[in-house]
C-alpha cells in the first residue's frame, strides 16, 4: 500500500528531512470548545500549566470569540491572563475577527489564530461570508495583528472533506493556503475537520499545497472521526511535514458526527513519533497522566488509545505490588 502512496508523492518533497518534530498542543482551546460540559476557569488554567511542564513549545490557549456561539471561552481572558507562562513555549489564541484581537491585545497575547475553509458552504454557514469575503476579513485582522509584533498562524478548515459538500479539492485547499500565507501567517495549519481523509487524499492535498509553498509552511490537524489520523500522519511525515496539531487525551469531537472522537490525541501522536525515531520534547509519561486527569475532571472516557493503555498497565503493576 504504501509504495504505491509514495508513487504520489511530488517531487519537490524529495530532500533531507529533520528528525525533530514540532507538536501544537490544541487541547485547552479546539478541544475544550466541543466538550459538553462547562470546566471551571481553575481547571483549564490548571490543565494549561500542567502540559507547560511536558516539554511542549506551543500551547494553544483559548479563543477570543463571542461566548454566545462558543460558551466554554467566556473567561478567555481570565484563563489567558492566569496562567503561568513559562519562557520558551508560545501560548497563541484564536480570534475570529478585528473585535475579537482588540481583546486579545488587552491581555498581552502575543500569537494568535485565524481560521479560514476550503469550502464555500462551511465558511457560509460558520461566518456568514464567502471564502474570498472572509480572507478579506482575515487580512484586516493580520495586518492589525502584525503591525502590534503579534504572530499569526492560519488553519484551513475541511482539507479533505466537508459536512455539506462532501470531498473537497485540493486545488481550493491550496488557494486558500497560499491566500494566508501571502497575507502574512508564519505557517498554515492544514485541517481535517471532520476527519474523513484517508493517505491517498492527504498526500494528494500536500502535493497541491506544495505547488504554491514548501512543505515548511504547513502543519496538519487531524481528526480522528473515521481513525484514520495516524495513518494520515504517518503518511505526511514521508513528504517531510514536521508540525502536527494534536490534544491530550483526544478532547473534542466533531459536530458532524454524533458521539464520534476528535482530535488525534497527543499521547498517540507522541508514541508513534517517538516509536519511528522522531524526536519530540515532549515526556509521554507526563503527557499520559495529564490526559488521564482531564478525562476524570471532564467525566469522560479518555480517546487516547495509548493513554489508556499506559495508564491500565499502570494501576496493574500497583495492584501486583500490593498482592
């Protein structure tokens, strides 16, 4: 199988790649917004401060967006402005527009995020614009942002597929791709929103995206609805893609499917990682055991396979030791 997904593979992916890996922890912001129940302030800005001590640079924080669409980010400046930012590790929010970064600037954020799609009718039905509309929105916010020495990162929504399209082009994925990347935004961050991609369709993406931009540019966010996110990551990683989004313990879901899982968890993505020599930063055991925390403080199962594992391994050493 997987020869024949190198066979697509573009040539211009054909270089030395590095053997570090960048990982952009998502949990406390994409994570925590699709989760049913309501945590108190304490228990994100806890939960932020625990993934600090991991070894992870970039942790995403919250979102500065109206509480009325997004409840579980009402105290988004409460959060951002408790936690304890430790040097070294970006702490980026997403802002859905000029209002949203004038609050975020209120509170010293120094790195944000803005979200576009490939698809015509999600960006209709999520900000009530078309997809050139909504650029033209997302570069009054860049500019703004970059003028006050603020970061922008940029995601592209529904890369393989949308709820109410179906499949996606690739060939839309790369226009809006290479529209942020001209606009400004360091890296784009490319995402599977509802998770239905398989290697064949991922590899056909980054070959388009690589058309307008290296392969260095981009970063991939999978969702893990259908399984199929470390197969689609491994995938990538043979192009030389070397950020990957991902949340502990898989927090999240995805709203177009009813009791589906979320996000690739950390703890997955860190154990195959690590497993295929690739060098993270990040301690999986802390990882593992802060997954195993915020799934009990959410009363949830824990979606990440390999998290739960540990952890049964675990209290089954415990139970030995006291036979």
């Amino acid at each position: 199988m997987f020869s024949s997904l190198r066979s697509r593979i573009h040539p211009k992916t054909t270089r030395a790649f590095s053997d570090f890996v960048r990982i952009v922890e998502v949990g406390p912001r994409d994570g925590l917004q699709n989760e049913k129940k309501l945590l108190p302030s304490s228990t994100k800005i806890s939960l932020i401060n625990k993934l600090s001590s991991t070894g992870l640079k970039t942790i995403e924080t919250t979102s500065f967006v109206s509480p009325k669409w997004v409840p579980q980010m009402q105290d988004n400046a409460e959060v951002f402005s408790s936690i304890t930012k430790s040097p070294g590790i970006n702490y980026p929010v997403l802002v859905p527009n000029l209002k949203g970064l004038e609050s975020a600037m209120k509170v010293g954020v120094e790195e944000i995020a803005v979200f576009g799609a490939a698809s015509e009718s999600f960006t209709r039905k999520n900000i009530n614009c078309s997809i050139a509309e909504s650029l033209q929105k997302f570069k009054e916010v860049i500019e703004k942002a970059l003028a006050n020495d603020i970061k922008v990162r940029g995601y592209v929504s529904c890369i393989a597929g949308c709820p109410y399209e179906g499949e996606i082009k690739s060939s839309a994925v790369a226009s809006v791709a290479a529209a942020m990347l001209d606009a400004g935004c360091y890296e784009v961050s490319l995402g599977d929103t509802i998770g239905v991609g398989t290697p064949r369709k991922i590899i056909d993406v980054l070959n388009e995206v690589n058309n307008v931009a290296d392969l260095r540019n981009f970063a991939l966010h999978c969702h893990n609805t259908y399984g199929q996110a470390i197969a689609n990551i491994f995938a990538s990683l043979e192009l030389g893609i070397r950020v990957f989004d991902s949340s502990v313990a898989g927090l999240g879901g995805c709203p177009y499917a009813a009791g589906a899982s979320g996000n690739v968890p950390t703890e997955d993505l860190v154990y195959l990682l690590h497993g295929e020599g690739l060098k993270t930063g990040v301690d999986l055991v802390k990882i593992v055991e802060i997954g195993d925390w915020i799934s009990k403080e959410l009363g949830r199962e824990n979606q990440s396979k390999v998290g739960a594992a540990l952890v049964s391994k675990r209290c089954a050493k415990r139970s030995q030791g006291e036979n």
